[in-house]
C-alpha cells in the first residue's frame, strides 16, 4: 500500500508542476486543466486507498479469526490427548 501511495504522491507533484508552470506563463486553460487532473487523480485513488484499506482490516480480522480458531483447535487436541491418556 505505501508503494501505492508514493505513485499518487509522485503523479500529483508532476500535476503540481504543470499547474505552477501553466499559473507562471499566464495560461489560465492549462492551470485549470492541472486542477482537474489533480481532482481526477486524487479522487480516483481516493476510492482505489479506501478499498484497499478495508480489505487490510478485512484481512487482519480473518487472521485474528482463524488464530483463536487455531488455538481452541490447540486445545481440543491437548483435552482429547489428557483424557486418553487417562485410559
């Protein structure tokens, strides 16, 4: 995920500067043009993050899950080992 964000980071410096550039020659279309693709940009990978973030909590909760499923297992086996050896 944080290689992700660096390409929206660097893809939003490249939009920047064109809108500084387009701004510094007076060209008012072009600055407005970098507006948008930077809304565009972020908007878009705004969307594509959150995703991405809720599958990671997704994720980590079906990890937790399957520990403590893992663990009762654990115990199981540990119960049905003490009480065969009981016999």
């Amino acid at each position: 995920m944080a290689k992700d964000i660096r390409v929206v980071a660097n893809d939003l410096k490249v939009y920047y500067t064109g809108f500084e550039v387009a701004v510094n020659k007076g060209d008012i279309g072009d600055a407005i043009r970098y507006l948008r693709d930077m809304r565009r940009e972020l908007n878009d990978n705004l969307d594509y993050l959150e995703s991405t973030k809720e599958g990671v909590a997704i994720k980590e909760v079906l990890r937790r899950n399957l520990e403590e499923s893992l663990e009762d297992y654990k115990a199981r086996v540990r119960h049905l080992e003490n009480e065969l050896k009981k016999h």
